[in-house]
C-alpha cells in the first residue's frame, strides 16, 4: 500500500543527504540540510534559513543525539523570534542505520533509521499533515543564464542588487542564488 505523501509549505530543516533522501519518501515539501556543523560557517546558508522563517516557517527535525541538539539550538539561536518554528523531535531508538558499521556514538537510531510510518506520526501529531504546497515558478540554471544572471561580467553584480532588493545577502554564488529565489518565490 502506498501512502499519501505529507504536504506541507514549511521548509525541513535536517542534518545530512540520507535524512533528506529518507524524508523525501514521507514529505512533499522542501527539504534543506545543515550538513551537519558545517552549516555554521556558510553565512549563505544561515541567512536563507533565516529568511524562510520568517516566510513560511521551517520544521527543525534533527536527530535526537547529542549532535542532533547542539545544530537544533544553533539553528533557534540564529532564528529571529518572530519566526515561525515547529521542533519536531525524533524518539529515541536504539540501534545503527543499515548502512553505517557500527552505532552512532549515543547508540541511537538518526532520522534516516526511523520507520516511515514513525516520522508520519510526528508530523501529524504537529498539526503538519495538510498543508497546500504553494505553486511558484523554479528557475534553471539555464534561466539564470538567459537572464544575466550567470556566466557574464556583471552577473554577481545583478544578482546582488536582487539580493538587495528581496533583503537577501549579497555575495550569493549563482547556485545558492538560484535556490534562494525558488524557495522565496522571488520573481525574476
């Protein structure tokens, strides 16, 4: 039997690739990763989480290790208060996910580990089980290009004063720009 995916406008924030894999199976939504610590030193990447708080709310599901709560307190840290925040927390399961040789260091299952059906439940129990996706324009990379936006002299320049514009940072690679701009739904 296959399950209706969860819809929900809020964006998912999680640690790593494999939880995002494994809550794409469960979730419609869109999915960022902290990659781990790493996120704390891309101020790209701190800014955009900002900025998507204040639009339309993030979910933090991190695992619920000691790893997983030092990045979900780094991440309410930075996080104006007037956003919206949902902390989903994942139960504390004992084991190793299939692909890992031994335990994680608390001996506990991350979010990749979890049974579908568990995950499922936490969104429900949050009240984040019938949100409508919003439909807004993805642009290309190709559309960047056709826009001036990348691959000219000036294209950093353009894409700053965008920046400026929607009260984005400025200095965005043209990859971090482009996700910026659809997951914000920024008109070009």
């Amino acid at each position: 039997m296959i399950m209706e995916k969860i819809k929900t406008s809020k964006v998912i924030i999680v640690e790593g690739k494999y939880d995002k894999i494994k809550l794409s199976n469960v979730v419609d939504a869109t999915i960022l990763t902290t990659d781990g610590f790493s996120l704390f030193n891309n101020r790209e990447k701190c800014a955009l989480i900002r900025r998507l708080a204040k639009k339309c709310g993030i979910v933090i599901l991190t695992d619920s290790d000691s790893a997983g709560f030092v990045i979900r307190n780094k991440l309410k840290g930075f996080i104006d208060s007037d956003s919206e925040i949902i902390n989903l927390y994942a139960p504390q399961i004992v084991g190793k996910e299939a692909r890992k040789n031994k335990a994680s260091k608390d001996g506990i299952l991350g979010i990749e580990g979890i049974e579908n059906e568990t995950i499922r439940c936490l969104f429900k129990k949050a009240g984040i089980a019938s949100g409508e996706r919003k439909n807004v324009k993805n642009y290309t990379k190709t559309d960047l290009y056709a826009l001036g936006l990348s691959g000219g002299n000036d294209s950093s320049t353009k894409r700053d004063r965008i920046c400026l514009e929607n009260e984005l940072p400025t200095g965005m690679s043209a990859n971090a720009f482009l996700s910026a701009v659809n997951l914000l739904g920024i008109e070009l």
